[in-house]
C-alpha cells in the first residue's frame, strides 16, 4: 500500500513538473482605471515616492514595516527600502528608473532572496478623465513550485492592485485644484553647452520688450565684427537674476554655432548642461509669472532644488506673429 502510495505521489510529481512547461515563466498583471482628474495630479502621485503611502497596499500590508527613502523624492532615481518581519512582505527596494511627465512612471523593485520585478503606470487622456493603466512583471523562472504558488497568489495580487487603483482614483478626485495644474512641467537634459553673447540689463516690467530688441541689435553688430554666426538649433533667450519692486535684472543672451569673445559691455558666456525643469508658456511676455510660478511650486512640492537664475528661450518671432496668444516662451530652471 504504501509503495502505491509512494508510485503515486511519484506520478503527481512529475504530471505537476510536466504541466508546469506549458505555464509562462513570465508572470504579470495589468489592470486599469478611469480618473476624472488632471493628468498631472494623477502623476504626481505615482512619481512622488511620499505618496504612494496613500494609496498603496502593498506598503499597507505590515503596519511596523519601516520605510527609509533616498535623496530623492521624486522622478528618476527616486527609491524607497522596506523591511518586514512578515514573511509575505520581505525586504527589497524600488526605485525608479522612467519618468516622463504625466504619460509615465515605470519602477524596478527588487526582492530580497526574490529576484526583480517591473512595476509601470501609463497615463493616457479619455475625454474629461484620463486612464491609469498599470502593469506588474517579473521572471518566475522553470522552478515548477514557483510557478503553482504564483497561480495561487495571483488573485490577491488583482485584489491589492485593484485596491490600490481606487485609493489613486479617490484621491485624485477629491484633491482640491492647484494653480500651475495648467502647465505641463517636464525634467530634461541640455546635453550639449550653449555659447551665446549677452548685454546685461537693468529695467521695470514695461519696457523689458524694449531692452531686449535693442540689445539683440548691438550683439548682432558685435556678431559681425567677431565673424559669429547664431545658432541655428537654439532661439535667442534671456537669463533673469533679480526681480523686485518692479525691477529686473537680466542678460539678454544670443546663442551662436561657435563660441566668441566679450567686448565692452558685450559678455561671452555659456549655457550649462544638465538636468532642467522646463515649460511652455503662451503669451504675451509681461504675463509669464504665473508660469514661473507654476515651476517653482512644483519642485518645492517635489523637493527639487533648482536655480534662481531662470532661463526662457524666446520660440516665436514678435515681428512675424502678430497675435500674442500665439507668442510661445520656454521657460527652463536648472535643477541644483
């Protein structure tokens, strides 16, 4: 009887190795939801690690878990560390390794003794609400035990991320409106230096306009002496120091193909690489405060340390485009 039994158990062993061939290594989980709320108010919480203890279970899952968080907060290299005495939490880490403004956040989380897994959100526009789609993947391997347990676990899995999908959606929702909501913030690179020419200058508000057209005036004449020619990728910009009791501060710049020389009151100077926070403002020039505005909040909420130097490159010509609703200014921060 018991030699049967053994045949037996024997016989499952192997029907259990044998199906387990025809089950994917691949395990993963796609869920979705309808938000009736900005796409930026969605993405801030997925791309600030601060937030997903709002709505996420799986950090719910042991109340003495202890957290511990990177530098950074938020965006590429954001990364939080968990620790757990619950065997069905563990140890590991997340970190994020995309981030593109209000369209995506995709995170690499490693579990300790585990292996890897792959966590995204896709943020897509669906009439006056936007879609939330995420998706979860991780190599199982051949190991038929694992593959059977994943079975197993999957739904628990849907329940969580279904779960964690409402608590998004519910405070999305109920989030009270934000100025600069109306701007679409991004981190980019500047890759290469920027050479350019530039005239310091000292004005009010009204009459910024007539500083910049006639300083573009002198450092086209000091251009020609030099031989320079602009560049032919980059827009004229201007760089703003100081701004108080109606008073700016600010160098009034040329980028060029090939660096040059100062010359009197012309300075040569370069534009940095790096990381930068970036917007598009439309308008008329007096107007792009809010804007600015809109930056410096968002990486205050964010806690990202930018420079007080601002940057707006100047895409429209005022003396082609007429209407000023059209005028289009991209307005950088270099990230510190």
């Amino acid at each position: 009887m018991l030699k049967k039994i053994l045949i037996g158990f024997v016989v499952l062993i192997g029907l259990l190795c044998v199906g387990s061939l025809f089950i994917s290594n691949t395990y993963k989980i796609e869920r979705d939801i309808y938000i009736k709320a900005p796409a930026s108010v969605v993405f801030n919480q997925i791309n600030n690690l601060k937030n997903w203890s709002k709505w996420n279970t799986w950090l719910k899952m042991d109340t003495t878990m202890k957290v511990t968080y990177n530098n950074i907060e938020a965006g590429v290299g954001a990364q939080y560390q968990w620790t757990s005495s619950n065997k069905n939490v563990g140890n590991g880490t997340m970190q994020i390794k995309k981030s593109v403004q209000d369209q995506l956040v995709e995170s690499e989380l490693t579990f300790e003794g585990e292996g890897n897994a792959v966590n995204g959100f896709n943020i897509q526009p669906a009439g006056d609400s936007v879609k939330l789609t995420t998706y979860f993947e991780s190599e199982v391997g051949w190991n038929p035990l694992h593959k059977y347990l994943m079975i197993m676990f999957k739904g628990m899995m849907i329940d969580m991320t279904d779960n964690g999908l409402k608590a998004i959606k519910e405070l999305a929702e109920n989030m009270p409106a934000q100025p600069g909501f109306e701007y679409n913030i991004q981190q980019v690179d500047i890759t290469t230096t920027i050479p350019y020419l530039a005239i310091r200058c000292t004005s009010g508000l009204d009459s910024i306009g007539y500083f910049i057209g006639s300083s573009y005036g002198l450092i086209d004449a000091e251009m020609k002496m030099q031989k320079l020619e602009m560049s032919k990728t980059v827009h004229p910009f201007a760089i703003y120091y100081k701004w108080e009791n109606n008073l700016f501060e600010y160098d009034v710049c040329m980028p060029l193909a090939a660096k040059g020389k100062s010359a009197g009151n012309i300075v040569a100077g370069e534009v940095k690489t790096g990381k930068y926070l970036m917007t598009q403002y439309f308008g008329n020039y007096d107007n792009s405060n809010k804007a600015h505005e809109a930056i410096v909040n968002y990486a205050k909420d964010n806690s990202i340390k930018i420079s007080d130097a601002p940057l707006e490159f100047y895409i429209t010509d005022p003396s082609v485009e007429k209407d000023t609703a059209k005028w289009q200014t991209d307005i950088y921060y270099q990230i510190n």
